[in-house]
C-alpha cells in the first residue's frame, strides 16, 4: 500500500518494482511498457535480447496487459518482463514409502486412499497439510483440482474477468478437496504455504501440493528434518489428467524511476539466460526458468538428471506437457480473494459444494464488473 501511494502522487522511490500476477491491475498505470524502454534505450538494450523466448505462460499472465492467460501472447504490449514462475507440485516423504512398501499415488482418489493409510496422529504424523488459512493460498491450492476435474474458477472474455466455479466440474473438485479433511493437519486452518512447507520440513506430513519453490529447504540440513526422503512428481490426476497452479511474477520499470538507464540495464542482465543458468543451478535456489533458452542449455539438461534438481525437472515436464493451471489477473483482487477464501473454506469443511460455489459466484458477481 506504501508503493502503490508513492506511485501515486508521483513520489521516485522505487525505479523497479516486482508484482504477482494478481496485483497487475493495481501498478498497471505506473509503468513504462518494455517496448519503449528497447526503443528509448537503443544503445542500451541488449543485442540478443529476445522477448520470444519468455516462458509464454509467464508472458501471458504477468507480461502483456490486457493479460492473455489462454495462450496467443502478442509481445507488442509487454508492460513487465517475468521475473519468476512459481508451480505448484507433488511433495511427498519417499521414506515412509518405502518402508511401507507402497507406490505413490497418481489419481485423487489414491491419493485419498493413501492419505488414509498412512495418517498416523497419535505419533504426530499426519496424511497431509493445507494452505486453508489463506485466502489467496486455498484458492491455488484447490484450482489444482479444479483443472484436474475440467473445470475453471474464472473465465476471460473479451476484456472482462468472469466468475464460472458453479459449474458440476468445480462442484466435484470440490467434494474431492473436501474429502481430504480428515486426513490433514487440523492446524491447516491457520496454514499458509510457509507453514505447509514447515510442516513437511518438519517431518509433520506425509504429502503437500506445495510451490516447487520450497523444494530446495527440504535438503537443507540447516531447516530440515527429512533430508533426502523428499520427492517431488507430478499432481494426482483427476478426469482430465493432472495440473498445475501457475502464478507469474514480473519485474516492470515506474514512469517515475530516477535512473532509466541503469535499471534497464540491471532488469536485462536479472532476465537474462546466463544469470537464470546461475541461478537454476544454485542448489539453494533451484529457481525455474523464465527463458526458454536456459531448458536447452547442456549444464541445465545435466543437472536436470541429479536428484538434487528433481523438483526442477518435474516442473519442466509440467512445462513441456502444457499441464498448467492458472488464474488470471483478477482487478479489485483483494476482494475477490477474501470473499472466495470464505466459501471455499466453508467447501472444504463438508458444508454443501454446489451451495459454497453458487454463492460464490453471486458475491463476486455483486463487486460490479472486472474489466481490464
């Protein structure tokens, strides 16, 4: 709220600033499109620089406005360059697999089954965790599913963010969330992705449909209880296959910086192939690529068959396979946020889906139109 109030009466704090892909429509007016930048700062601008070879997933959803979260991306009105692509993944304890000799699931309905098998309370263990505290975290967390089952909680059409999870889709995806209940850590209504993700470095759970971001703490002596008994695959699948939550994150440069030509030149070389190498390869990073380029460089293809970059791997078959599930830029997104972590809450904790979902829609439909 500082920045976005500095922004706007035209204070220069900030030259950069990094954005969600949810906050987009809020920091929209402050920014220099990218395609002025190249042209203005010709001398400057990088000679290979490419805005193809930007994930188009990324593109879509944080670096184009209007966003274009379906694909077609015309990188003739990129107003941020992305910056991060966050994906959401199977985590799960391969030790207690093992001694339990059992295969991990691949459907929702053996995931629950094993959920089942393997919650253990009275020795502290439980089945799963879930980001049911958070409002923009049960959102992500159950859109996995919803694309799992052939359903959308949004819809974009021609400029306008349209509410459609009361369809039988969303409704069923519902029911399977729901069904996780009593398998999960009854602390999960408090849980964000910070706390599942200490859950499941503590040793507290079994599975977690987690940011691959997190991965790399899971072997971190310093923060974890399970080094190397976690592993990383694909999400259950449900009717339509398995998904992935997808949440851009970009960089864009304020009309108000004060020093145009050196933040250009820093948001290239943050963006660029060889610093997203580094950083890909950095074991307490692991970050996932932005550029295409960096999948196909040799280093990254060899490192991609260590254990240690497992979760990377993962995320580029996600990739390869188009299996992303994503919600788009969504304008007065506060709102929309707080008023569907309320009724996916009441979903999740048994009370009837249809109901939750129909509601759902009404009240966002009642905030007034969002248009880009």
């Amino acid at each position: 709220s500082k920045t976005l109030s500095a922004l706007g009466v035209g204070v220069s704090v900030h030259d950069a600033i990094a954005v969600e892909s949810f906050d987009i429509t809020l920091y929209k007016p402050y920014f220099t499109p990218i395609q002025e930048l190249m042209e203005k700062h010709r001398d400057y601008t990088y000679d290979k620089f490419r805005l193809e070879d930007f994930l188009q997933e990324s593109m879509g959803l944080v670096g184009v406005y209007p966003p274009k979260p379906q694909g077609g991306v015309n990188t003739e009105n990129v107003l941020m360059l992305p910056f991060s692509s966050p994906t959401m993944i199977h985590f799960y304890r391969r030790d207690v697999y093992e001694k339990n000799g059992m295969t991990p699931p691949s459907t929702w309905e053996e995931y629950i089954e094993d959920l089942k098998a393997l919650h253990n309370p009275s020795e502290g263990l439980f089945g799963t965790a879930l980001q049911v505290g958070s409002d923009v975290g049960i959102a992500t967390e159950f859109n996995n599913i919803v694309h799992s089952f052939g359903g959308q909680l949004f819809e974009v059409s021609d400029g306008r963010v349209l509410p459609v999870m009361d369809s039988d889709a969303v409704v069923e995806a519902m029911r399977t969330y729901a069904a996780t209940r009593p398998y999960a850590d009854p602390a999960s209504v408090s849980y964000d992705w910070d706390t599942v993700a200490t859950a499941m470095r503590r040793g507290r759970i079994v599975h977690a449909i987690l940011w691959q971001d997190f991965a790399w703490m899971m072997d971190d002596p310093a923060r974890s209880m399970v080094v190397n008994n976690v592993s990383y695959k694909l999400n259950p699948a449900g009717p339509k296959g398995a998904f992935h939550q997808f949440v851009g994150d970009g960089v864009g440069m304020t009309r108000t910086g004060r020093s145009p030509v050196a933040t250009w030149l820093w948001v290239q070389w943050a963006t660029e192939v060889g610093t997203r190498i580094i950083l890909m390869m950095d074991e307490k990073a692991r970050v996932v690529p932005i550029r295409r380029e960096v999948l196909n460089d040799r280093a990254v293809q060899s490192a991609l068959e260590k254990p240690e970059f497992s979760s990377v791997k993962v995320v580029k078959e996600v990739l390869d396979r188009r299996l992303v599930a994503s919600i788009p830029p969504i304008p007065r997104a506060n709102q929309v946020f707080f008023t569907m972590g309320r009724y996916l809450r009441s979903g999740w904790a048994g009370n009837d889906p249809r109901q939750a979902m129909r509601e759902l829609k009404n009240e966002i439909e009642s905030l007034g139109p969002l248009n880009y």
